[in-house]
C-alpha cells in the first residue's frame, strides 16, 4: 500500500509513520515536508492514500494549497493529520473533499479505524472535535445522542460495518440504531433517512 505522509516536522513524520507501519500490512511510506512537495508526488505516482498537515509551509493559505492538491488528487482519499482543532478548519477542509481528520494526539488504534474507514471509501471524524451535538439540529425531532451520531455517519456514507469501527461498537447495535433512527425520521431506508434531514435542516455543512 503506497501512503503520502506530508508534514514539514520531522520527528512527527517519523513517529507516525511508525504507527501507519504497525497497523497497516506493507505499507509504503513517501514522506514529504511542504506543500510543493506533496503536490509533486501525487502529480508523478498513484497513492492509495493521501496523509496531510494544514500547516505546511507553502506558497499560499493553506485553504488555497489543500484545494490545488485535491484537484490532483480525484481519485485518491485524502485524510488530514493535523494539531488543530479548529471547528471553522475542520469543516473548510471537509468541504474541500477531504475523507477524514485526524488529530496529532490521536493512538494507534484511532489511528488505525481512521484508515480502515477512509481506505474502505468511508469517511473518519474524531467526535471529540466535532462532536454530532454541535452538527445537528434537533429542535422537532428527539434524537439520541448515539442517534445523532450514526446520522452523521450515514450521510458521510458509511456502511454499518464502518460505523461499528468507528463508534466501537457490534454491527448488530449499529443495525438496532439505525432501525430506531429510520423510525424517528419516518425513513425508508439510508438515502430516505438523509434526504429527510436535509429537508428538516437536521444535517449541517452536508
């Protein structure tokens, strides 16, 4: 598995990678430690995922250097690594296209779920930055906590087996919450559920 680490310190580059190996069969690290260089790795080779920091050094906003790399990097998940937790960040980069954010503080076995969620064309938000409560809108509609979360996770695309690792949870509790959520919403299924939270504004930055 070909991985693009970028971050401009070393000593972190180094740690992380190490994690990445521990938890990832034969991974192929490519380090970078600036934007311009990021941007001419995934100009000259495929990746199977991309691993930034925001804070590189660069020529622009880093809003500016994330958005040109996306626009090379289509078909490659990207997932921020980053020691900010700036909501107004976190939410810029998401709708840039990123699939995942995660923080420098984070273990390895956050770690590793980000990766197996992102790498499994999920997506990975650490709750204890971006927590669902503060994402949600419920003044009509009671839903749980749990709920809240799984209805973030749904809109994100994730499957139940993905929210189970993300959440730490039994892919059985996943389905008995997402049968509770579809109820409360008066859903059908997964897209009806979405579609009806977008409509009651349930859902922001979606």
């Amino acid at each position: 598995m070909k991985i693009l680490l970028a971050d401009d310190h070393t000593l972190f580059r180094d740690g992380f990678s190490m994690i990445i190996s521990a938890t990832t069969i034969d991974a192929e690290i490519y380090p970078a430690d600036n934007w311009n260089e990021a941007l001419s790795l995934i100009q000259k080779q495929s990746f199977d995922i991309a691993l930034l920091d925001l804070f590189m050094p660069g020529n622009k906003p880093w809003q500016q250097e994330l958005s040109t790399f996306m626009s090379h990097a289509s078909n490659v998940p990207v997932c921020i690594v980053s020691a900010s937790n700036n909501q107004s960040h976190i939410n810029q980069a998401f709708k840039l296209g990123v699939k995942g954010y995660i923080r420098k503080t984070s273990g390895a076995s956050e770690v590793k779920r980000a990766l197996s969620s992102v790498l499994n064309g999920g997506h990975y938000r650490d709750w204890k930055i971006s927590p669902p409560p503060e994402s949600i809108k419920t003044a009509d509609l009671k839903l749980t906590r749990r709920q809240k979360e799984i209805l973030m996770l749904i809109a994100d695309g994730n499957s139940n087996k993905q929210i189970s690792l993300l959440l730490s949870i039994s892919e059985s509790t996943v389905k008995r919450h997402v049968y509770d959520l579809f109820k409360a919403l008066g859903a059908k299924n997964r897209v009806d559920a979405v579609q009806i939270a977008k409509k009651q504004h349930l859902l922001i930055d979606q």
